[in-house]
C-alpha cells in the first residue's frame, strides 16, 4: 500500500434471506465503527440471491446511513458475493463477517491494523486458538475441530480457523488471489487461505470472543461434504503444482507451503492400494453376497481387505519393512477396520431401512460412498498415528527406509 494517504477499508456483509437480522446488525456495525475504528470505512451489504425483504432492507439502509451501500448477485453463494465485491473494491484493505455478528466488533482494529501496517496480507479470527471464549454447542464444535485438523494433517494448513466468519485481506493481495479460487460458496475462505499460504503469503490469526447463532440456518452435513470435495480438489492441484497464482508476497523456502514431508509420494501410493483394496472389497462383498445377508457379507469382505490394505501401506506407502511391530500396526490398523465397518454397515442399514428391495447395485454404490469417507479418515490415522515419524523413530534402520 503506498504511504502518505489515509487507509481506507471496506467491510462486506454477505447476506441471503436476512431480513430478521439486517437492520440490527448493519445499525451496530455502523455505529461501532463510525464511534470507535480510526481509519475511513464502507460497509457493503451484497445480497446473493435473497427471496425475502432483505434487498427491501438493504435500499432502505443505503439510504439513510452515510457509508453504507449495497449490491445485489442473482445467484447465491458467500464466496460468489465476496468475490464481486472485494474483486472490484477501490479500498486498501477489505473484511468481511457474518450477518448475525457472531464475533465481538472489539477484534476488528486487531484484525485489520497488520494489514495496514504492511505487516500482514490476510488476517482471520480464529476460534480455536489461546485467548479465544467461544460459546457453541457440542456439534458445531466438533465439526469445526474435525475439518481444521483435517486441513493441517493432509493440506499442511498452519492456520487454526479455517471457517470463521470474520477475515480481512489487503486489497491488492486478495484481487490477485482471486483468480485463483475456484469455489463459489462456503469452501471459498479455505481455498484462499491455502493459496495465500501456498504463495509464501503471512496470515495473522486473531482470537476472537464467539457467540453461536442458534437460528444458523447452514446446513452442516451438506456444508461439510462439499469442504471434503474442496479439499480433494485442492490436494490435486497441490500435487500436480498447479495450485500457484502470481502474487507477490514474501516466499519462504521453496516458495510458499509445501506439503508435509513424504505426502506427494505418500498421497499416489495410497491411493492405488485404497482403489485396489476397494475394487477387492466390493468382489468379495458380491460373492459372500450369494451365501449371507448384507451386513456379514460386507464385515467379512473389510476385514480380509483391511489386512491386505494395512499391510500394503504399511510397505509401500510409509516405508516400514521388517517383521518388528507388524502385529501391532495390524491391531491398530483395526481403528481403520472399525471406522469403515461403522460407515459402510449403517449406510446399508439405513438403506434397507429407507428401500427395503434396494438390489445389488444400489448395495454397491452405497458400498462405494461410505468407503470414500472411510479412505481419507483412514490415511489421516495412518500419517498421524500408526505409522507417525515418532513412533517410527525407535526403528532399527533395517527396517525402515527414508520416506
């Protein structure tokens, strides 16, 4: 940002059928700002898509606050509207947060002030980390927790808070992220955080005081899906090296994140043993299928295709030769067992429950689902757990190759 002028920033509201919530929260926001925050601001409302009143709201709040506009997409998604807005701001610095303020405002000048001293290119409010007070329910929370620690064991984020409502970016840097990033809806945080990490870019975590919304109508388990998606769709582009924009920042070695030691080979051998033990369960299922009921048939097949799959990775996909441990690696291999036992049995369970003459087909492609779900919960236990660098440390070194 060039120096000699006043900073200006421009805080978005992404809104989409907030007509209950709209006037209260732009009439707080504007007036903690215009009272406490030292620098010149906008705020804009973007309504994506909205069929209620909240556009009706929107044109009446333009109008009777100073700094206060508002634009509207046709098409809904967060990610959408932000990336109209912030695309074509004319401010030093951008911000965005959550319609309900679920943040305390007293985190804003914290959030923004490395961006406008030049120290910082992205900021986020973090809830997971030292200094926070969050008030959420039990499964918000531990989603929340789940997807974060997914993203640093398999994308190598350093971030603690990927999906908090209350971020700010220097202008400059986030208009040459955003081409970039692909998603359109919640996922779009996410993906722009991994690409500025990629890039070599500094992201300052604040910790910020959180209330949960309990009128918060995001759909959870469709939301969470849609991040797994994401993710795996960024993991390809890491691996294949396109996950880069130019952008400049300040590069640590190599030129941004790189991904934890050992994953680009870890990731392709797993995932040809998963693909080869998946195809073998599946064989098995359909032949035990023709002397036992579902359930017995899909328990047998995992548990014959677990050994082989544990197994396997355990030599070609972390290394380990050698006959010491093996046991222990199986029985702890038994956790992978277990978890995709769990998925695969219930989705059948409530499939016949829900089709009761749903046939060999539809058995297969619900087969096909849960053991997707269980293949990335499996790895993350396998890396993090049975065969983590410490554990493996006390080897002797015939029985492990460098990895």
């Amino acid at each position: 940002m060039p120096p000699g002028r006043g900073r200006f920033v421009e805080v978005v509201v992404p809104v989409h059928n907030e007509e209950r919530v709209l006037t209260a929260t732009v009439e707080r926001l504007h007036a903690y700002l215009a009272g406490t925050f030292p620098y010149p601001f906008r705020i804009t409302i973007a309504d994506n898509a909205s069929t209620d009143g909240t556009w009706w709201i929107a044109e009446e709040l333009t109008a009777r606050l100073p700094r206060v506009r508002a634009v509207r997409l046709e098409d809904k998604g967060r990610g959408r509207a932000l990336r109209h807005v912030w695309g074509a701001s004319d401010a030093d610095v951008v911000a965005y947060m959550d319609a309900d303020l679920s943040t305390d405002l007293d985190a804003f000048l914290p959030l923004v002030a490395p961006l406008i001293s030049g120290h910082s290119d992205l900021a986020i409010g973090s809830r997971l980390t030292r200094g926070s007070a969050v008030v959420r329910g039990p499964r918000r929370e531990v989603v929340s927790r789940c997807y974060n620690l997914l993203l640093r064991t398999t994308l190598a984020a350093r971030f603690t808070d990927a999906q908090c409502g209350f971020k700010a970016a220097r202008t400059e840097i986030v208009q040459a992220l955003l081409p970039g990033v692909e998603d359109e809806e919640w996922f779009f945080d996410t993906e722009l955080l991994l690409l500025a990490e990629r890039n070599g870019l500094r992201i300052h975590e604040v910790p910020v005081d959180w209330v949960d919304d309990p009128d918060s109508r995001v759909d959870v388990l469709r939301t969470a899906r849609d991040d797994l998606r994401g993710m795996a769709r960024v993991a390809r582009r890491m691996l294949t090296g396109a996950f880069r924009v130019p952008v400049g920042g300040r590069p640590g070695p190599g030129g941004g994140a790189a991904l934890p030691a050992g994953m680009a080979r870890q990731l392709p051998a797993f995932a040809v043993i998963g693909a080869v033990s998946t195809l073998a369960q599946l064989v098995l299922f359909v032949l035990f299928r023709l002397v036992m009921g579902p359930l017995w048939a899909n328990g047998l097949s995992l548990v014959i295709t677990t050994v082989g799959n544990t197994a396997a990775n355990r030599r070609f996909t972390f290394g380990v030769t050698g006959g010491r441990r093996a046991l222990r690696h199986q029985l702890e291999g038994g956790a992978a067992f277990l978890l995709g036992l769990g998925l695969s049995t219930g989705g059948l369970a409530v499939l016949h429950a829900v089709a009761p003459g749903a046939g060999r087909v539809v058995e297969v492609a619900a087969l096909i689902a849960a053991n997707a779900v269980a293949t990335l919960v499996r790895f993350l236990l396998m890396r993090a757990w049975i065969f983590h660098p410490r554990r493996l440390a006390g080897r002797s070194p015939a029985e492990r190759n460098s990895s």
